[in-house]
C-alpha cells in the first residue's frame, strides 16, 4: 500500500468537479504499490521513478491516465 501526500490531500479539498469519484480512484491507487506525488497540478502515481498514471478531472469526465511501460 502507498502513503497519502499531503499535497494531494490539499488538492482533494479544492476539487469541484468529480469530488467522490476523484477520492475514489485515489485510494484505488493507494491501495496498490505505486508511490503517490502530485505533478503538474494532478495526482501522479509513480512506480521505479516513472511516472505510471495521473488521475484526472475534466468538464464532462474524470479520467485515470496511465502509461504502459514495457
């Protein structure tokens, strides 16, 4: 399991749209072993120092982005 950053904490008490989602997909991704950091002004989630998903909310949709690394 990955620990909560402080910084997205904060990040969490400004979202307007998407509150319940975005929390729900952040401890989907606590609850895994990628390394929590807040990057451009989203939730990133880390794993051997490659950044591996950011997590997202947009007008219409909250997006989980991810890169597949291989």
């Amino acid at each position: 399991m990955s620990k909560p950053d402080p910084r997205v904490d904060a990040f969490l008490r400004h979202v307007k749209l998407w509150p319940d989602e975005t929390a729900l997909l952040r401890a989907v991704m606590l609850a895994t072993d990628l390394v929590e950091d807040y990057k451009w002004g989203q939730p990133c989630y880390v794993f051997n120092g490659r950044n591996v998903a950011l997590i997202g909310g947009f007008k219409d949709s909250l997006r989980l982005s991810y890169r597949d690394w291989e």
